[in-house]
C-alpha cells in the first residue's frame, strides 16, 4: 500500500520527520528507534506519521531513499575501475557497524513483511543496480564486456558474494575483499 498522495503531506512536516529519523537512527539504532521519537522530536502528532507510513520500517525506507539521491556511477573508461570504485563502497557501507545494523534489521523485516520488502527492492535497490547495470552496458558498447552477457547475472555475481559474505558473517568486508571479487567478474565477463 503506497502512502498518501504527496499533495496531502506538508512538506516541512515531511522533511523534519525524514531528517529526524535518520538523526535518531544514527542516535539509538534500528532496534531502539521508535515512531513516538521520532514524531516527539518532529513535532508531529505520531498519528501523522501512521497516517503516511505503515511503520518505522517505512520512514526509514522513506529517509534512505531521499538521503541517497539519484545514483549515477562514474564512468572514466575503466569498467574495472569504477566497478572496484561501487563495490568497495557497497563493502564500507556493510563494514560501517551503524548501516550494518540498520541494513540488518531492514532486513529482517522485510522477510515478514512482503510490502515493505518489495518497496526497498524497487525504491532502494534497484535503482542502484539499474545504475550498475546501465555502467556495464556501457562496458559492452566500449568493447570491455562479451556480448552474450546477461547484464543481470553479472550484477549478482559482483553483489551476491558481498551479501553473503556480510549476511552470514564468513569472513572481514575489506577493500581486498572488493577488489578480489571484481578481479573474477571481469575476468568472467571479458571478451
């Protein structure tokens, strides 16, 4: 269920509530957070935030997705480069103990709430791997990727090994780590 239309927000009321739910995320943690901070610390009834979002897991949806802006990745003509560039920067953010929690516990509810998973994977996700997507097809018109390559498998064999790596603990999330795990994509998608 979409929230209300973007008409019916005030928006000052909207901007104070994102900020300050990131603020208090970056406070407490995801696990202390609660909507009655949030909207006290607003200045909003907390009726007006169940009234445009479902729950906390929703505002801070809401807030990630505004903090992360549109998503463009650098192209310098080095498909190796730039991709090294965006998983290392994935790896950080799984490194950061902060995001880390807060990743986790998105995670965690998205796997009982199917709305809400299926709001991060297409206002938070995807519009980060269509941007990784749109860097490799751009790899394949310079000549730096095969053809025959299905775009979408190459974006979970750059993405999957860092999830499963941070999901399941199995080992450090490093700058090495990225650099390793681009070293064998390009090696598997290079003509």
């Amino acid at each position: 269920m979409p929230g209300p239309a973007p008409s019916r927000r005030n928006e000052r009321s909207r901007r104070a509530i994102l900020t300050v739910a990131l603020d208090l995320l970056t406070e407490t943690g995801y696990s202390d957070l609660t909507v009655e901070a949030i909207a006290a610390r607003a200045g909003v009834g907390k009726q007006t935030i169940y009234r445009w979002w479902r729950g906390k897991g929703a505002v801070i949806l809401d807030a990630l997705v505004d903090a992360a802006g549109d998503i463009a990745l650098p192209d310098t003509g080095d498909l190796g480069a730039d991709l090294r560039a965006v998983v290392r920067g994935t790896v950080a953010e799984f490194a950061d103990p902060r995001l880390s929690a807060t990743t986790r516990a998105l995670t965690i509810e998205t796997l009982a709430d199917d709305e809400l998973a299926d709001q991060v994977r297409d206002r938070l996700l995807r519009p980060q791997l269509d941007a990784v997507r749109l860097r490799l097809r751009a790899g394949q018109r310079a000549g730096q990727v095969r053809g025959d390559v299905d775009l979408d498998q190459v974006i979970e064999l750059l993405f999957g090994p860092v999830y499963h790596r941070w999901l399941l603990r199995t080992g450090p999330l490093t700058d090495a780590y990225a650099d390793g795990v681009v070293e064998l994509a390009m090696a598997a998608i290079a003509p």
